[in-house]
C-alpha cells in the first residue's frame, strides 16, 4: 500500500520514486517525513515534499485501500516485486 500511496502523488514517478529509496530512506520513512525533512535530505521541491508528506492521506489513495480490501482476490504487483513483470 506504501508503493500505491507514492504512485499516486502527481508529478512523482517510478524513477523519482526510485532515486529516493536509493538515497537510503524507505517507503514507511518518505510517508512519515515532514515536507521539510524531504526537502532537507532530498533536495526536492516545497510542492512536491508536500504532496509526497501528505500521500498516505489523499483521497485518492484512500480510495484505491479501500478498493483493493473490499476485493480481496484483487493483486497489487510493484516494480520491486518479485512477481513482476506478471508472466502470462
């Protein structure tokens, strides 16, 4: 669920997401960060550290867990997954 709520951050993408696991902080760590300790440790923008501050709360995802537990049969496969790619 910590990949959907940064996917879902817009103007965020798989390689932002990317640099920023790769400079040492975890998913749980970007989500409880303030916008200044994003800005501080990432150097990224105030707008962006914001909306990345506040992605576990946007309705947005919000929805999307909601979705995903009332479908339990529903599988939410990141690029970090060993599943992925989904060989069919």
């Amino acid at each position: 669920m910590q990949w959907l709520s940064l996917s879902l951050v817009t103007g965020l993408g798989y390689h932002s997401i990317k640099r920023m696991l790769e400079s040492g902080k975890s998913f749980p760590d970007l989500l409880k960060s303030s916008s200044g300790e994003l800005i501080r440790d990432l150097g990224i923008k105030p707008e962006m550290a914001r909306k990345i501050s506040s992605a576990k709360h946007s309705s947005g995802f919000l929805l999307e867990k909601r979705l995903f537990h009332e479908s339990p049969e529903t599988r939410l496969y990141c690029l970090e997954s060993e599943a992925y790619p989904l060989q069919f």
